[in-house]
C-alpha cells in the first residue's frame, strides 16, 4: 500500500506535533511550571500517529502514563493540554488531572492511565459497551511491554477474544519496564506471539515506521469493524528519554551505544526519507507547528489557577 503519500503531509505534521508538544512540556518541566512527574513519549511518536490516524472520531482510545501522543491524535487542543499538565483551570480536567490521567471524553479519549495494565480490562468494557450498542465504534487501548506480563491482560484479552470484541489492542513495547528489560522477564520473544493462546491474530510492527504501523493497525481497525473481534499489535518502539524525567536517557540498565542506535531510527527522519518530503514543505510545517506549541504554551501560563474551593468539587459523576 501506498496510499500514506497522499496523506504524507498530515503524517509528517502529525509526528512533528506528538515530537514537539513533549519537548515543549519538558521543557516546562524543567522550569519548575510543571508539578509533578511528566513521562515523555519522544522516541514512540510513530505508534500514536499510525494507530490515530486509522480512526474515527466516533472511536475511543485508552493512554498509558506516557498518553499526551495518544491524546493529540484524538484532536485535544494543544493549550488545553498544556494548561491541563500546568494544573491550570483552562485544563482539560481543570488541572485536576494532570499528565497521567489526561482525558477529553468529547474526543474519545478515554484517559491515560498511572497504573500498569488498568486501560486493558476498561477498554474490554467500552468494547462490550459497543457490542451492545451495535454500532460499528473501535476502541485502541495503549500499555507498555511491562502491563503484558500481568494479570489484566490476559484477563482483558481472554474476554475480548470469546466475544469478539472490537478492541485493538497496542502493545508499545520500547524494550523497558522502567528499567526492567522485556527479553529479562517475557516468555516469549515477540509479546505478539500471546495472541495466539486466544484464538486472535497478533502482528510484529516496526514501531519506528509509521508506514508499517498505519498499514498494521487499518486491517485490525477493519477487522474490528466487520464484528471478527480483536487483535494484538505489538509495536518495537524506543523511547529516546528516560521513563520520567527523573530517570536518565542513559543509564545503569541501558547503553548510550543501545540508544544512540535507536535514535539513528528516529521515527520522523524515517518517515521523511520514505515519504521523499522536500526542505521547503518540512521547513513550512515545522514553523506552523512551531506557531501552534508556543501559543500553547503562553496561554497555559497564563492561563488562572484553580480557587481552592474548588478542590471538591468534579469528584463525584
């Protein structure tokens, strides 16, 4: 398939925007205007961007703790974002989210998560939810190569297989659970390779490609659809940062030669060789992207605090 060469621009935009706005935040981070811990996705760009961009805006997504890519795919505005990770009351949740548990119900997007594993068992939910509901919705749930080595998992995907349930489920295995490497504490080579203990298909993608994972995750998006149940796509991915941002790039549990090899995979210098985009067109969306993360952010840090008789209220739904 070739069709990504239409869309090549959207694509390569989308990447730079999911690149940027983690920059951006931790940068923020840094500066001391971001409370809290904030885990980056940069490295992991081609994982949000080629799910995202095979779905609908009737569709739903579950995040990790690393969720701000997930969360942009799904058409978040970047201000309301950033002033949500700043605690600010213009955020998404009113400041009361914050980065792991970022949400925007109105797009989708269903939430990132702080605890390992806790989006599969829910996404199983919102597939039953649509199965009930008949409609022909998706749900993509994220986690990390460490949530496949729990309970919730084969829990969530045991269930969504014996009622074929349409969920795709996205396994982003950037080789690290923290610093517990996968090859130390999985069974098996490929996290894929599980999929076949439920009767469902699993697939290798090349998580640095988001031409692969586009390709990938459009035949699981179609499956879901046509009511033939759930797939497992683990995507080999890298992330560039350390887990949070107290961790190191590199450290005690990985090599500076291990990272600077995947970053020579970067996932837009990838995909902008594919794609064949020239300077000017990469020099056009870089500045608009560019416009569009720093008014973001001025109007995040700008943006009120929330009153502390406010600290009550939204608990209960």
């Amino acid at each position: 398939m070739q069709s990504y060469q239409e869309d090549a621009r959207r694509i390569y935009q989308n990447l730079l925007r999911v690149r940027r706005f983690d920059e951006k935040a931790d940068e923020l981070f840094i500066q001391g205007l971001l409370p809290g811990s904030i885990h980056t996705y940069i490295g992991q760009e081609a994982v949000a961007v080629g799910v995202g961009m095979n779905l609908e805006p009737q569709d739903y997504v579950i995040a990790t703790h690393r969720g701000h890519g997930h969360c942009l795919m799904r058409g978040s505005a970047m201000s309301l974002m950033l002033a949500e990770l700043l605690g600010k009351k213009t955020g998404l949740c009113k400041g009361k989210g914050g980065s792991m548990h970022i949400i925007d119900v109105d797009r989708g997007m269903l939430g990132a998560n702080g605890i390992v594993a806790e989006g599969i068992p829910i996404a199983t939910g919102v597939g039953l939810s649509i199965h009930y509901r008949k409609t022909d919705q998706v749900c993509a749930c994220f986690f990390g190569d460490g949530a496949s080595n729990s309970g919730p998992f084969h829990e969530g995907l045991n269930v969504a297989a014996a009622w074929k349930l349409p969920v795709i489920f996205v396994c982003e295995n950037n080789k690290y659970a923290l610093s517990v490497a996968a090859r130390k504490v999985t069974s098996v080579e490929n996290i894929a390779d599980r999929a076949h203990g439920y009767g469902i298909p699993g697939m290798v993608v090349d998580g640095m490609d988001v031409v692969a994972v586009l390709e990938a995750v459009r035949n699981a998006v179609d499956r879901a659809r046509r009511g033939e149940g759930p797939t497992l796509v683990e995507c080999k991915t890298y992330r560039f940062l350390g887990h949070s941002r107290g961790d190191p790039p590199s450290g005690p549990y990985r090599s500076k030669e291990e990272l600077m090899e995947w970053k020579s995979r970067d996932p837009l210098d990838v995909f902008r060789k594919k794609a064949g985009l020239e300077d000017s067109v990469i020099r056009e969306i870089s500045q608009e992207v560019e416009q569009e993360i720093e008014e973001a952010a001025r109007f995040a840090e700008e943006s009120p605090d929330p009153d502390v008789a406010e600290v009550l209220e939204d608990i209960y739904s």
